[in-house]
C-alpha cells in the first residue's frame, strides 16, 4: 500500500505524548531535585556534563543534543529534562532509612559533578515518601520536621497518601516535602511525585516577575502621572510651539514606556504562563482536606496568588499607560496637524496675493517693453525714410515715420504674444 508524503515533523509531533515518561517508583524512595536556569547554557553543554558522569559509571551517555535523560547509576538514578529557560536534574533512590530525610540521595552524587553543573539554581527540594503504616509517624513527630508556624499539609491523590511541608529553605539550602502513602501505586507514586516537583519549580519561576514589580512600580506610576500632566496642558495649550514641545514631551514619555514594556513583557508573559500550570498541577494532584491543617492550595492562594495578580497588574498598567498616551499622542498630532494646514492655507493665500501683484508688475513690464522695442523700431523708420530721401525717393519722412507706428505697435504686441506663449507651453511639456 502507498500511502500520500508524509509530513516531515509526522513522527516527532506523534512521539511527543511518549517522551519523558514517568517511572515506576517503589516506596520507600527519596528524591532531590534542582532547577536551574540554563537559558544560555547550550543543550550540547549539558549533554556533555551528563557524559561525563555517565563515564565514571560506566553508563550509556545521552545522545548529543538530547532534550532528556534517564538513567540507572546504581546507588542512585537521575533524570534529566532541558526546557526552554531551565533544566531540571531529578535524583532517585529507595533506601530504607530511620526518619524522613536522614538518607538524602544527593549525598551519593558526586561532589565535583555537581559543582560544575552550569546555570543558575532556582529550585532545591528533598521529597520523601514512605509508607504510612509503618512510619508511625504521629503529628507531633510530623511537626517537629517543619517548622509549626508555616507547616501546611493534605490529602493528595484523593486520598491516597499525605503531603506535608514548611515552604522553608533549610540548613542545606533545600525545601523539604514529605509524603506517607496509604495507598500509592509505584505508578502513581510516579506521577504524584512530578507533578508535585512540577508544582515547586513553576512556581518558583512565576515568582520570578515579582522583582520587577517592586523596580519598575515607581517608574510608572511617574509615568502616569506625567502623562496626566501633559494631558491638562493640552487643553491649555494656545499656539503650535506649545504644541510641538508637548508632543516632544509625550513622545520621549512614549519610548520609556515602551522600553518598560520591552523590559518586562516576556518574564510578565512567561509568569502568567507559569502561574496556569501552577495551577493545573493543584488540580492533578487532587487535595483534601486533613482536619486541623491548612491545604496546599490555600496556602498558595494567601501567598502566591497576591504576587501573582501584583504582575498582572503591573503589566495591565503598562499596556494602559502605553494605549493611553499612543491616544494623547494622535490627539495632540490631529491639533498640530490642523494648525500647520491652517498656517499652510494662509501661506497659499499669501502667495496668491504675491503671484497675482507679480503677474500685473509682469504685464506692466511687458507693456513698458512693447512701448520700448517700438520706439527703438520707429525710429529705425525714421533713418529708413532719410535714407530713401537721400536718393531722391519722394517721401514724406514725418508721415512714413507716423504711419508706420501702429504697424510697430501691433507687430510688437504679436511677436511678443507669440514668443509668451511658447514658453508657457515648452513650461507645460
């Protein structure tokens, strides 16, 4: 059977429902997860360091320019993803260890490799999972993991296990989470697992738009308030001077506002992003309630949600500042513009009255001229008649020389006439 030319993009679009995995987890396990940004850090850079690691175990490295990486090392297994502005390192173990966090599998990778990772760390956490029926872990001991002041907790997975943290960075500059599964399959303990390191890391990159709203906030409330003031003036304005010195002011105030916008219009975007899938992984992980605790997700509402509708704002205001004044702009343009048609219309009139005073001074002249090239011709007449005097022609010299003016006049008038209108036709041409 032949089949119509495949799309060349056919494979790789339907592969991508089946690229990163989840794994299949059993419990007990510890993870340690980072996230750095690697925005600059070439995926050719990273594959090279995972080679590097890969060679120490003896493990079949990552292809070049490879986007992800699983792999089994032994003592503990990593899994690798490249985004668009970050990449995370997931580290897996299942060790049997007394408390929560006493094994943190971080500790079995190598020191030196993880030094010389590239990028900038944004996300650090520890997630433990253990089993919660034979942790016997009672509130108290749970309690005394976090601190009690911060310490949130739900039913996630329905209720198929509990997830307890703090929110706190802790001595080794990670969070921490804590997870006792009652009824986890190793392939929801899996999914559990990503989506809520998913949860950490996107809100952790949302939250990075909230800078710019505390260095960029004065700016533009300046700026709008400027704006207003250059809108009051314009309705006080009398002359086009004032005028073009306000549309000077409004179009300096125009670029520095773009220049903001140019400044925070893709960490503004990329935080509205990330703040849908921060809350598309609450929703994944399915919180109950646990009597007596505050949820996940209320948490987040009474911290993240507030900078979260900081940025927003910020970059609402931005657009309505940069709407407003593009308004004040063509506002101030169409009054400029009138009062320059209106100086144009008087100049146009001016040069009328000037080009009709120059076509009458012409005439005048042109009648001057025809009075002395006829004068000049009468009297060649006039030494003409002599001449014809002189050999012995009857003639009248003051009636040959009086008869002959008009038929100067006239010839005159027409040769310059005609001479007049050629110009004005070659002029036309």
């Amino acid at each position: 059977m032949t089949l119509p030319t495949e799309h060349p993009l056919r494979h790789r679009l339907f592969n991508e429902l089946h690229a990163r995995p989840y794994a299949e987890l059993t419990i007990p396990v510890q993870v340690s997860y980072l996230v750095l940004l690697t925005a600059d850090v070439s995926v050719q850079t990273e594959c090279e360091h995972l080679r590097v690691l890969a060679e120490q175990y003896a493990i079949t490295p990552p292809l070049d320019a490879a986007t992800h990486f699983d792999a089994d090392f032994g003592r503990f297994a990593i899994k690798w993803e490249k985004h668009s502005e970050f990449s995370s390192y997931s580290f897996y173990a299942n060790k049997p260890c007394e408390k929560p966090f006493a094994c943190k599998v971080i500790d079995q990778v190598p020191e030196q490799w993880l030094k010389d990772i590239q990028g900038e760390m944004l996300v650090a956490q520890h997630i433990d999972i253990l089993a919660a029926d034979e942790s016997k872990l009672s509130q108290q001991d749970i309690s005394n993991l976090f601190q009690e002041d911060s310490l949130v907790g739900s039913y996630v997975g329905g209720t198929a296990a509990q997830a307890w943290t703090d929110f706190r960075l802790q001595k080794d500059g990670f969070s921490q989470l804590l997870v006792l599964n009652n009824c986890l399959t190793p392939h929801t303990t899996s999914r559990l697992i990503q989506h809520l390191l998913e949860l950490e890391t996107y809100r952790m990159l949302a939250l990075l738009g909230l800078p710019l709203v505390s260095q960029y906030n004065q700016q533009i409330s300046d700026m709008g308030q400027s704006l207003t003031d250059l809108t009051q003036r314009m309705t006080d304005t009398s002359n086009i001077d004032e005028e073009r010195a306000l549309l000077e002011n409004l179009t300096f105030l125009e670029a520095n506002i773009e220049r903001l916008i140019a400044a925070t219009s893709y960490r503004f975007s990329a935080t509205k992003a990330y703040k849908s899938i921060v809350n598309d992984r609450l929703q994944r992980i399915r919180e109950n309630r646990i009597e007596g605790r505050q949820m996940v997700s209320r948490y987040l509402e009474r911290r993240f949600e507030p900078a979260m509708h900081a940025c927003e704002s910020t970059s609402s205001r931005l657009e309505s500042l940069s709407v407003r004044i593009a308004r004040a702009s063509q506002i101030l343009m169409a009054r400029v513009d009138l009062a320059l048609e209106s100086q144009n219309q008087d100049l146009l009139n001016s040069m009328n009255k000037r080009a009709k005073l120059q076509l009458r001074l012409q005439e005048t002249v042109e009648g001057l001229s025809i009075a002395a090239i006829s004068y000049y011709i009468v009297g060649l007449v006039g030494y003409l008649g002599k001449a014809l005097k002189e050999i012995d022609v009857p003639i009248n010299i003051d009636l040959f020389v009086g008869a002959s003016i008009p038929v100067v006049l006239l010839s005159v008038w027409f040769g310059v006439r005609k001479v007049k209108k050629h110009l004005i036709a070659k002029d036309k041409l």
